[in-house]
C-alpha cells in the first residue's frame, strides 16, 4: 500500500499542472507599438518589459504587477494574449484586467 502512495501523488500533482495550464487562453492580438502597449500596462498597474526582439506586460488581472494576464509582442509581429479561464480579450485593456467574474 505504501509503494502505491508515491505514485498516485505525482500522477495527482502532474493532473494539477497540466490542468492548469489547459486553463489558460491564448489568443492573436493585432499589432500594436511598444509605446501603445507601455500606455495600455501602465493604465492596467502591469509591469512593462522589453528587449531586443520584443516586448510584454503582465498583471494579475486585477490591476497589480504578475503573470496571470500577459501580453506578448515580438517586433513586427501581431501581439498575443495569455488569459485564465475561457476569456476572449478583444483589445489590450481587456486582455490585461480582467472583471472578478472572469
């Protein structure tokens, strides 16, 4: 019985995370600027990042600095959002605070 324990604990903590991550939403934004995204972030309390081949905001999506909402646009390129639950974010504020019934 004690050799089934272990098993049965990782086959439930890979059922979490892969159930987790089939919770997220990934959907295609238009293209948007670095400034226009900076603009939106700040509006929304995210936190603003950007390097060489792009840029990005995350929040909490409710209105704080994280990772449960994030934008991400590679330059020249249409930016995509990353959302909880089944949402369908329509433009970049709406990708990044989400209402607290989902």
């Amino acid at each position: 019985m004690r050799n089934l324990i272990v098993p049965l604990i990782l086959v439930g903590a890979f059922g979490l995370s892969v159930g987790s991550a089939l919770a997220a939403q990934e959907v295609s934004l238009h293209k948007h600027t670095a400034a226009e995204l900076k603009s939106v972030c700040d509006k929304a309390g995210g936190r603003f990042s950007q390097n060489a081949g792009g840029y990005g905001c995350g929040t909490n999506c409710q209105g704080k600095p994280g990772t449960d909402c994030v934008i991400g646009c590679k330059n020249d390129q249409n930016c995509t959002a990353q959302v909880p639950g089944r949402g369908r974010p329509t433009n970049l504020l709406n990708a990044l605070v989400r209402s607290p019934r989902g």
